[in-house]
C-alpha cells in the first residue's frame, strides 16, 4: 500500500515533509494546498507533486488522499487539523500544538474518536544524541531526575518581521511557543514527566516591537499591518509532583557572546548529563575521582529516523508514535500556564 499524503501549507519547513515522505517506501506526496502561487508551484515542481490546491479545505475534501501534513501559521493548526480528522485523514502537524489548550483538546478529542494517527512533529526527539540520552536515562544510569536546565537562547534570532510569527493573535505567542516547546516537550520525553503541578513563568518584549532582532526565517510575505506584540524572552520554572524541577530560558532575541546556546542538562542522583555536546557527569569507579564521560556504543532498543517516518509506520501499524497526544496536550498545558502565570503576575497550579 502506497500512502497518499497532501502537504498543506508550502513555507520554510514544507521541503524537509516533501523530500523526507518521498524517500519512504510506502508513501507518496500526492496534493500540495498553499495560497501563495510561487510557493504552490515552487514545491509542486521540486517534488513533482501531480495536484495542486489554492484552498487547504480542497484538499482535505480530496478523496484520494489518506494523510495530510499541516505546517501553517499557528492559528489554522486545530481548525485545519480537526477537519483534516473529520474528513477521515491522518495528521502529522507540525509544532506548536495550537494557539492554545483548549483548541488542542478539541484536537485530541475528535482525534480519539477516530482511528486516524494525529502526531505533532516534535523533530528533536529522533535526533540521534537525543535518543542515546533517553536510552541512558530509561537504563537507570542518571538515577532519579530531580532538576533539569534547558534553554534556548537565540541572539538575533527573531522572524521575518511583518510575518503572522510575530502576531499574537495568529501565532499565539512568541519565542517560547515557537522554540520553547522544543526543548519543554524534549526535558518531559527524556525524563518521562508527565505530572506538573505549577508553573511560575515571565515572559518579555524588549527587542521586536523596536525592530530589533530580526533573523529573517519564514517564508510567508510581509505584511505592514502586522505589529510584532509577542515575547522574544521568555523564562519558566516548571514543578512536578515528584518534586522535580525544570528550569526553561528561551529567546529569540539577548544580548549575548554567542549567535545561539542551545542545550539540555539532566540533574540525577547518579550522575548528571549534557546534551549538547553529550556526555555524563559522575563520581569514577576509582575512589575519590570524578569523571566526565562521552557515550560510546549505547544501544537504542529501536532508533528511529525522523518524525516523518515515525507517523507514516503509525499509519502502517508497523510502530507507535513517539510523540503521545496526551504528550502534546501536556506540552500545551505548560506553555499556556507560562503565559497565565506572566499575566497574572502569580504562580499557575494545576490541582
Ligand atoms: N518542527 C520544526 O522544527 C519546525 C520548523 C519550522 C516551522 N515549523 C512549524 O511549521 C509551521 C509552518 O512554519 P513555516 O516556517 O513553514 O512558516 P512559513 O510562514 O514559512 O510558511 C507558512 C505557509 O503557509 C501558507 N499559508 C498561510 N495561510 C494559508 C492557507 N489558508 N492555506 C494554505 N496555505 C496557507 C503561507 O502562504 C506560507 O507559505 C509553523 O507552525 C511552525 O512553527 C516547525
């Protein structure tokens, strides 16, 4: 069987869906829906995609179809995404979830319902560090987690200004929805924390409404109405009922030394972990002497390649994907309670 996948939405991310669905055995890009006829025609040639759509509702009608990957602005991801479900397709849709938890939830909900594979495209899970880390934590090696540091820092690191990234109102949020939900969703897969139970957060615009920062990424067009009122830093301390703690720093625009600082720090009572580069922090086997060690030879019980691959095998019943939608309704939860907190100037609780 031959998957029929339609891409909705042919921006900045649509090549990496495109050329990593067609290198898959099963599956084929069959339809492309994009209102902007460069970008439509543009990836319709690259991958020798035979239809086309102007409407993503068109293609979500589309009979022939089986699949479809969403990477729009944010604020079409649940109404395209439930439609796409309702009309009988799986979903592979690219992060953040939605605007907010409430959208997600209708999401899963209808998600439920179906027998269709909804899987948001968290990326950095399936990078291959990632995966040795996880297989390090789940073999016990860090002991119990107790603290974890993840930060993105980004110097001039902004979007194309002018674009729906920087409008709250269509993007739902700024540096942290955008980039902070990598590195929130990756801490609470590698420590397999599921259970906040606050989050104190504080969110910035210092740079962005000035004009300051702009990295330039995205493709969609300017657009001069289009005023930047989002975050471009953001930080949060998120606790789980374990007692555990995650200390989250994201921008897209500081004053720094270096262009970007990306990384994760797993704290345990065993050792300590680096995730960029990775490596291990423990007491040596040799009394009295500490070591700092770079795994060799980890084996991962099942390595996988991309999320593309991952959802497509879903589909195949071949794997089950990484990435849980009650996963991705957690991840929601946190950054919608980053902003409550930021706006109300007091910790969010959840129970
Ligand atoms: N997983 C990752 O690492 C990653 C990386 C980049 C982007 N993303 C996510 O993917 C999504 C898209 O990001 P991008 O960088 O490609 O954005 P982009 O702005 O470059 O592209 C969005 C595209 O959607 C099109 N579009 C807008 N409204 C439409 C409509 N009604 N019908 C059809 N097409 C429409 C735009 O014309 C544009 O071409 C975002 O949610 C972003 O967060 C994920």
């Amino acid at each position: 069987m031959t998957i029929k996948v339609g891409m909705i939405g042919a921006g900045a991310i649509a090549d990496d869906h495109c050329s990593t669905i067609n290198r898959y055995s099963g599956a084929a890009m069959v339809a492309v829906a994009e209102i902007n006829p460069e970008r439509r025609d543009a990836l319709k040639k690259k991958y020798s995609i035979p239809k086309a759509y102007e409407r993503w509702q068109d293609l979500v009608a589309d009979p022939d179809l089986d699949a479809v990957v969403i990477a729009l602005p944010n604020m079409l991801h649940a109404p395209v995404s439930l439609a796409a479900i309702r009309a009988g397709k799986h979903v592979l849709l690219d992060k953040p979830f939605a605007l907010n938890y409430a959208e997600a939830r209708r999401v899963v909900d209808t998600a439920r319902r179906s027998r269709k594979v909804l899987m948001l495209g968290m990326n950095q899970r399936y990078l291959k560090d990632q995966q040795i880390l996880k297989a390090l934590v789940e073999r016990g090696e860090l002991g119990e987690i107790y603290h974890a540091k993840a930060y993105w820092y980004r110097r001039m690191g902004a979007p194309k200004f002018g674009t729906w990234f920087v409008n709250k109102k269509l993007s739902g949020g700024g540096c942290m929805l955008d980039i902070g939900v990598h590195n929130l969703d990756l801490v609470l897969y590698l420590i397999d924390n599921w259970d906040p139970v606050s989050v104190s957060g504080k969110v910035y615009g210092k740079f962005g409404h000035r004009g300051i920062g702009e990295g330039g990424w995205g493709k969609s067009d300017r657009n001069a109405k289009l005023k930047f009122d989002v975050e471009d830093f953001a930080t949060a301390l998120i606790k789980f009922k374990n007692e555990a703690t995650l200390d989250l720093n994201i921008s897209w625009v500081i004053h720094q030394e270096q262009a970007v600082r990306n990384n994760v720090e797993l704290y345990g009572t065993e050792a300590g972990a680096s995730l960029v580069p990775l490596k291990l922090f423990r007491p040596a086997k040799r009394a009295g002497e500490y070591e700092v060690v770079v795994p060799q030879n980890v084996k991962v019980p099942r390595l996988r390649e991309n999320r593309q691959f991952n959802w497509l095998d879903a589909i195949l019943g071949k794997d089950k994907p990484l990435c849980s939608m009650e996963q991705s309704l957690v991840v929601q939860r946190i950054l919608d309670a980053i902003y409550a907190s930021s706006a109300g100037g007091r910790e969010v609780r959840f129970r």
